[in-house]
C-alpha cells in the first residue's frame, strides 16, 4: 500500500480533538495556523480542511476555536476516538471531490502546539514513499522538574525515533486510513490500533522526530492510559530514584 507516483497529495484534512482545553487550545490553534500557513507557500496547490471537535465542551473552547479559521464540529461523546472519527469525517466530506488516494489526514491534540513545518514534513515524507508517518511528542519543560527534562532528554536522541503512535503527531493518507477502518470509538490508544491495523494492510509506515510535537507535561490528562499517564509515571519512577 506504498504510495505511488499518480498520488500526489491534493488536500490535507486536519483534525484537532478537544475536551476543555481553554487554557492551552489558543497556542494550539496559534501553532497550527502557521503550520498550515508555511504548507500554503510549500505546497500552493494542496487544498486544507481543518476540524475542531468540541467534545462535550464547557468552557471557553469554542469560543477560542471561533476565533481561527477552522471548521467547528460539536458532540457529546466524551471519547478521543469518536471524536478523531467525526473530525476525519466532517474533513472529508468537504474535500469530497478528491479521491481518497489524494488525501492527506494528519491529527494532533488541543494541547499540543506543532512546529511550522509540521505538515509539509509529512507531505515530504508521502512523497518518498510513506502511507503513514509517526512523528514524535515531547512534554512542554516548563511543566517538568529540571531532573525530568534532563532525563527526557538524555532518554530521546535526536535522529532515533521509537516508533511510538502519538495522536497529537500523526499522519497517514486517507485511503490507508478507510482500509484501516478509521479511529475506532475508543477512550485512549485509538491511535495504535488505527496503525496496527494499516500495519496489517501492508501500510508503509515511517517514524521521524524531525517535526516534533509539544504537548503539555501535565500529569492527568483527558485519557485514563494518555501521555499524561506517562508523564506522571516518570515523573514519579525519577522522584523516587532522587529520594533512594
């Protein structure tokens, strides 16, 4: 399911799941805006559809998403993987006109902020061939003890990505994401069981850290098992070895 040559990427769906996150979704939508302003003169003939899922919002969200240019989806799921769907959903039917094969759909989180070249690296990495491109995610340091940051760092080499599956760092083209039966309704790792299932479709899939994610270091996230769980976990496995 590698790409091919004839399927060069016309349009992009982005989808950005939210769950009150007031309080970091302006620098969210802030970062994305220029991500999606550096594709616009890197790839001028790629058409952008962006989605905000306010899933069962009661802050101020909306009001903030209101205020960038995006498309705006409301639900009551309380779920991240029903809210990927509906966003990949509402992102394509507006990009119905191209074909699938065509499409590239890329996801990151409310309280993440993406680097300008975010998305044009994952083009760039299509066009070498991915259906499929995991990117890496880094807790913001500002939330970290000087001893958790060092050991993030010392732990995460630059230029040897895990592998990990990140939602707030994802891409994969559209049809390998249908064949894949889409982000399940699930409330965490619905983003490891999309890729294990393009996987087991024969997906070409890549990992990079060369558009690295900054997702928020705090410790109870919207997930049970999230990256704040990992967060938390390590924060407190490198609390302990001080003590010991």
């Amino acid at each position: 399911m590698s790409a091919r040559s004839s399927d060069e990427i016309a349009a992009v769906a982005v989808v950005i799941p939210v769950h009150n996150e007031a309080d970091l979704l302006r620098d969210c939508l802030a970062a994305l805006s220029a991500a999606l302003a550096h594709t616009g003169r890197t790839y001028p003939h790629v058409r952008i559809s962006a989605v905000v899922v306010l899933d069962a919002c009661t802050d101020a969200s909306e009001e903030i998403a209101r205020s960038f240019e995006v498309r705006i989806h409301r639900i009551e799921a309380r779920n991240v993987g029903t809210a990927r769907r509906v966003g990949v959903n509402d992102a394509l039917a507006a990009l119905g006109d191209v074909p699938s094969s065509r499409i590239w759909i890329c996801t990151t989180d409310g309280d993440s902020t993406v680097p300008d070249h975010w998305l044009s690296h994952q083009l760039e990495l299509h066009a070498e061939g991915a259906d499929v491109a995991l990117g890496t995610v880094r807790p913001d340091f500002a939330d970290l003890t000087a001893e958790h940051a060092a050991h993030w760092v010392e732990t995460h080499p630059r230029g040897r990505p895990a592998g990990n599956v990140h939602g707030a760092n994802l891409g994969l083209r559209a049809d390998t994401y249908l064949a894949a039966g889409g982000f399940a309704d699930l409330d965490q790792h619905e983003d490891v069981e999309l890729v294990r299932a393009a996987r087991a479709l024969g997906a070409r899939v890549t990992a990079t850290d060369d558009n690295e994610v900054i997702t928020s270091g705090r410790f109870w996230g919207r997930t049970p098992g999230g990256y704040a769980a990992f967060v938390r976990a390590t924060h407190e496995r490198i609390a302990g070895l001080a003590r010991s």
